[in-house]
C-alpha cells in the first residue's frame, strides 16, 4: 500500500452555467489529488472491466468488487485499504446468479443486488432473499417483447421492492426505463430517449443484429435512479417516491453538450468505417455517470475528450490513445450545474469506476495490475 500526493491544493474558479442570475455566477473549488493502492495480501483482483462490475457501500464502507475469476464477490476494506474477504457465488441452483454478473448495488445490512442474465438481491454468503424475474410478467401487464433486450438492471436500497432496468428495442432502435413491481406483477414504461440519442449514435443497424451501441447509464444515487448517456450530457432522474421522472440539460463548459454524428463510410459492413466513426465520437466527449457525494451533498461527473495515433495495439478494436484530457462536473442536489474544471491529473478516460467516499472522488487506477485509485 502507498499513498503519494500528486499535486498540492488548487484553488480554481468556475463559471456557473447552472445557476439564476439571483445568485452568484462563481463557485470556488479546490481540490487535491492523490493516488493509493490496496494492499491484495496474495489474493488476485478481477480488474478486467475497471472496476465497473462493482459497488461502494456508503453504510459500512467497504467496496463489494465482483471476481470473474472464480464466480465469487471480494469485500475491500477502503478506510484501510486491504483486502477484506471474497465470498463465493452459486451460478445454478435455488440461489443461482446466473453464469455472469452485471451489476453489483449494495443494499445495505450485508445485502446486495446482482443482475446478469438473472435478477436478486443475496446476502454476502450468497443465499438468494428476493429474485425479480422479469420474465413472468405477461405482455398486458408490461412484459418485455420480443424485439426487447434488458440492457441493464438497478435497483435502489430503500425501494428494495422494486427492481428497474434500461430496455433496448431492436426493432425501433431505441431505449427506454422499465420498473418492476413483483408483488402487483406490473412493469411500467418511462421514456427517456426523446431525442433518439440511442439511435442516433448507434454505429450500425440494429435489426441486423450487427451494431454496435452506445453506452448507457443506470446508476442508483441516493434515493433517486439515474439514466444518463456517453455521447450527450443530457439525463434523467427518476424518483420512485413520486413516480416522476426530471429531465435536465445543461451546456458544458470545456466540451461539446453532444457529439456531432456522422454517416460517413458503411457503418453496418465495415469494421475500419465504425473504429473511425467511434474514435471520432472519443475525440469529441464522453460522458460518464454521476455519483452522488452525501458529505458535500454534490453530485459528481466525469467527461473526457481523447486523441489517438497511428498505431493500433494487437488484440485492441481502437487505435492507441495517445491523450486523454478529463473534467469534472459539479452539480447541487437539485442538478444545477455548479461549475465545470479541467482534472489534469486524471489520463484515463471517464469509463472507470468513480465514486465518492468521505468528501473525496475516488477513480479506478489499475496499477501493474494491482487495484489503486486516484483520490
């Protein structure tokens, strides 16, 4: 384990695109960055995905990290930054999770929700206390059709009741939220594709079943659900309390708000034409998902802008990177934008795990294949 301090204390000034001009146009923020490692105590991480197959629990702080290895859940202790325990997974059987994992919520109180190809909220020991099936929902009760694909599962720690996820329709090209309620066996709908985002910035053609599809979050954030997307800073959050979905937009500040599509090239049979339209997407921005901060009660959100040679690493779709530039985004609790400042110590793109523990960001940082984090 180490603890390096990257830089000393910034004090930056940011431009408000958030806020009325009732208030001040200014906010005040300085940061201080730096970098630790988990000590492992001799057990191998599953890094793979960086991290995204895995959850901080604010309650008992410890992160539940999913290990792909062995079909088996590794508890990190940050406050010590150490290895905790790893806990193995059923994949068949009454308390089956299915081959692989997706998403891993903590719930609180020693219990998480995991989602793959099944649905369900397990103890740390694995045991099975509530499935959400999806499945056995009939069609004029909400049920998923035939041309749909549940994309992504969420559920929220104090609406344990209900099971969400983000549905794709191949056939109308489009993504949508769904909620499931077991005990009135119902799904119920809520757009949050307006602006066609999902088609507009899928490289191909989904009824062909040869696209490929862009990035789009569901994340659990305090007692709200949030849907946001790569390419376009506009999101959605959804309140189960009230059954009200709020749509915010705001203009970003170091980036495009959106990334302008292209049609060039044939982006269903070529290959070489997608890297080229995707790499042009990462040139531009990408959005990643926003974490809720209950100290500073801030949300957060990394973009990033990326620039790319000539080379192209063997076994890798994309060319090297050669640059990559990050923001932050700074939101109050009712989501207007607080400012917007450059992270130059960040080089990864916004695709890592982030999420806020005791006042700070913690980003994944794989370190020679050790598990570390930039704070």
């Amino acid at each position: 384990m180490f603890n390096k301090i990257l830089s000393g204390l910034l004090l930056i000034v940011c431009v408000s695109c958030g806020k009325s001009s009732n208030n001040s146009p200014f906010e005040i923020f300085n940061y201080r960055v730096d970098t630790v490692s988990v000590d492992a105590k001799g057990h191998i991480f599953y890094l793979k995905y960086s991290l995204l197959q895995s959850d901080y629990c604010q309650h008992d702080g410890f992160l539940y990290a999913y290990n792909g290895f062995d079909h088996s859940m590794d508890r990190v202790d940050l406050d010590q930054l150490e290895f905790a325990g790893n806990y193995p997974l059923q994949q068949e059987g009454p308390d089956g999770t299915g081959s692989g994992l997706y998403t891993v919520k903590s719930m609180g109180m020693g219990k998480l929700f995991l989602a793959g190809q099944l649905a369900g909220v397990f103890t740390l020991e694995g045991k099975l206390v509530k499935n959400f099936e999806w499945n056995n929902i009939s069609s004029a009760h909400g049920g998923i059709s035939g041309g749909e694909y549940i994309y992504q599962h969420m559920a929220i720690p104090e609406f344990d009741h209900l099971a969400f996820a983000l549905v794709t329709d191949y056939f109308v090209n489009k993504a949508s939220l769904k909620r499931l309620n077991p005990t009135d066996k119902l799904i119920s709908t809520y757009e949050i594709d307006p602006n066609g985002n999902f088609k507009t910035y899928t490289l191909g053609e989904m009824t062909d079943f040869n696209a490929w599809t862009p990035k789009v979050f569901l994340s659990s954030q305090l007692d709200k659900l949030i849907v946001s997307h790569e390419f376009a800073n506009d999101f959605y959050a959804f309140s189960p309390e009230s059954d009200q979905l709020q749509s915010v937009t705001y203009s970003s500040i170091h980036t495009p708000s959106k990334v302008t599509g292209t049609s060039e090239g044939d982006l269903v049979n070529s290959i070489e034409d997608r890297i080229n339209a995707l790499q042009s997407y990462l040139e531009q921005v990408s959005f990643g998902p926003l974490v809720w901060d209950p100290q500073n009660r801030r949300y957060y959100r990394l973009s990033s802008s990326s620039t790319f040679g000539e080379e192209k690493p063997e076994g890798k779709l994309l060319h090297k990177t050669v640059n990559v530039d990050v923001f932050l985004s700074v939101f109050d609790v009712q989501f207007n934008l607080l400012g917007e400042i450059p992270i130059p110590e960040l080089k990864s793109a916004s695709s890592a795990k982030y999420f806020a523990k005791d006042g700070m960001l913690w980003v994944f940082e794989n370190m020679d294949d050790e598990m570390g984090f930039i704070r």
